[in-house]
C-alpha cells in the first residue's frame, strides 16, 4: 500500500471508531432519558396523591 492509502485506511478506521463511540453515547443517553422521565412520571403521581390526602384532611378539619 502507498502512504496515501494507508492514510485514507487509517482515517476511515477513525471514523468508523468515532462514529460508534457516537452510537454508544446516543443510546446512554436515551436510556438515561427514559429513567429520568420514568422517575419523573412518578414522583408527580406520589405528589398528586399526598395533595389529594392533604386536601381530604383539611376538608374533615373544616366540618369539626
């Protein structure tokens, strides 16, 4: 192989290399995204009910 090829070689490998450490990245993020929002999603349903309890125990205070 003349320098040149092996040049071009070696730059597509680091290409190839980059691209999936990219891939790699993308699919951490999108895991990390769906946690986040799965937690999210759940502590405003924790929030929700201890409102609603809140709101049952005001309203039997304000009948005594």
């Amino acid at each position: 192989m003349t320098e040149r090829t092996q040049n071009l070689a070696r730059a597509n490998q680091e290409l190839r290399d980059q691209i999936a450490e990219r891939k790699q990245a993308e699919a951490a993020l999108r895991e990390s995204e769906l946690r986040f929002r799965q937690l999210a999603e759940k502590q405003q349903r924790g929030f929700l009910g201890l409102l609603t309890y809140w709101r049952r125990i005001v309203l039997r205070q304000s009948r005594l």
